[in-house]
C-alpha cells in the first residue's frame, strides 16, 4: 500500500508538471496529489509502528536510529518479543514484596583461559568451562559471560548509573540468570584494572586474557539485590530471564569508566521498559 502510495505520487508529480499548459488540469491534479499525501502520511504515522523501521536482511540492530530500540521487534521476525509484557530493563522505584527464593548461591572461583572480544554492540568477557556458577531453586546457571553497558540500562527511582555489567549465567536447558552491577566513577576498580589493558576497542576485536580472575571481585561486597523476572536487553529479547540486579554500586575510576565507552557504541542502554503485571523483590 505504501509504495503504491508512493508510485501515484510521484506519477502525479510528473503528470502535474508535464501538464503546465492546463491550468484547471494541474488544479485538480495537485488536490489528488494533496489528498493522496495525506493518506500516506496518516498511514505511516497511525497503526503501523514498524514504518520507519529500516528492513535489515541480516537482522543489523543498534542503539539509534531507523534500527535503534523502538524498531527491533520490526528487524526481523526473530525479534518478535522486543514487544513482550515482560522486558528490561525496567526502573526499580521500590521492591513491592519479599519474596522467598532464599540465598542467591554463588559459587565463583579463580579463572583463566578468558577472552575479551568487542561485538560492536559491547565489549565482553567470554568464560570457558563450568567453574563458575549461580544456583537458584536447584537449578545451576554457569556463567558464560559478563559484559558492558553505559549508561546503566536498570534505574533505580528513575536514575542511571554511570554503568552496568551483566554477568550472563545460563543452565543445561538453555535458561538464563542475569546479574546487573551498577557502576559509578570513584575508585579504580582492581578488577578490571588487571584485563582492560587486554581489551579490544575495533569491532570484531578478540584478544586473550593472560590473567586470571575470581568473577566473584566483580560484586558488590553486601550482594543484596532486587530480583524479577525479564528478558535479555538486546535482541531477540527473549523473557523469562531471571534478573538480580546488585542495590549496591561498586566503582570504577574515571580512566576505566572512559576506556569501556570508549570501546563500545554511545549510549548502549536500552530504555527502561514497562513493569507491566511484575513484581520486582529482594533478597537480602
Ligand atoms: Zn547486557
């Protein structure tokens, strides 16, 4: 309908412009043409919000633009539950009820054999093996992953961080637990100042990491978080990811803060999304 819109238009066009010598003629034509525009116009603004969206065989996204966030469920039909119920990240304004999930069991130890790639959308650090683990009602995630987002997608009262790591834990079954850690710019964090240097600021960059790590210095030392459930922040968005977003921040200095966005596109949060029928808890 839209490019047949398109084709009367300019077919008007032409014929108003070929068709000078008729006065009356080029009235009526340009009052079709107006009214043929406005259609259009109204077509596009009204009931179809995919529109504007810019049609990317390969399923390209990003952050901005005619493939910025409002359009990812548009880009491919894998990216249908970007328009989910349940999505993130989401504002935290208060933890509506306790819930009793009991301790979120970390088991983290000292880790090599890390690589550090950049995939154009973050930069993020790959974890081989099964060492690392999150256990939650018996089911064990291993962590897979961690990796950089700036500023904080997840806001609390309505405000970002300065930053957000998301340790990425996956089960056997394919199901995902996601921890969210606030960054904010004060002291160097020790961590990350032993693999930054291993970090690769071109797309599609990879480098080794030749040391090792415990996952567990990447967390807050009171590891008291809020806890709902949501979906991955980028596509395909798929929900019914557990999320344990950390209450409390833990720093990174200017330097580093300014090394990790550097590296990655600007501004690589998606919006908060809506809460919807969720309640967001805690564990303390
Ligand atoms: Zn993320």
């Amino acid at each position: 309908m839209k490019s047949i819109n398109y084709l009367l238009v300019l077919f008007l066009f032409a014929f108003a412009a070929c068709n000078n010598t008729s006065t009356e003629q080029n009235i009526e034509s340009n009052e079709h043409k107006a009214e043929v525009t406005t259609e259009h116009e109204a077509h596009a603004e009204s009931d179809d919000p995919c529109a504007h969206a810019k049609e990317h065989a390969d399923g390209h996204w990003s952050y901005e633009g005619e493939t910025g966030p409002e359009y990812w469920s548009c880009l491919s039909g894998e990216y249908k539950s970007c328009t989910g119920n349940h999505q993130s990240p989401i504002d935290i304004d208060e933890a509506l009820e306790e819930k009793d999930l009991g301790e979120l069991a970390l088991d983290y130890a000292v880790t090599d054999g890390l690589s550090f790639i950049n995939n154009g959308h973050t930069v993020q650090v790959n974890f081989k093996g099964d060492n690392n683990k999150l256990t939650l009602n018996g089911i064990e995630y291993k962590l897979k992953q961690f990796h950089f987002h700036a500023p904080s997608e997840h806001t609390f009262k309505g405000e970002a961080a300065a930053g957000e790591l998301h340790m990425v834990h996956v089960s056997d079954d394919g199901d995902i637990s996601v921890i969210g850690i606030m960054l904010e710019e004060g002291e160097e964090n020790a961590m990350l100042a032993t693999i930054l240097g291993s970090m690769p600021t071109e797309v599609d960059g990879k480098n080794e990491i030749a040391a090792s790590l415990n996952p567990m210095e990447l967390l807050p030392e009171d590891q008291s978080c809020y806890t709902y459930s949501g979906s991955l922040t980028t596509p395909p968005c798929s929900e019914g990811v557990n999320w344990f977003v950390m209450k409390n921040k833990v720093t990174v200095s200017a330097e580093q803060l300014a090394a990790l966005e550097g590296a990655v596109p600007e501004n690589n949060a998606r919006p908060v999304q809506p809460l919807n029928d969720r309640k967001v808890s805690t564990i303390e």
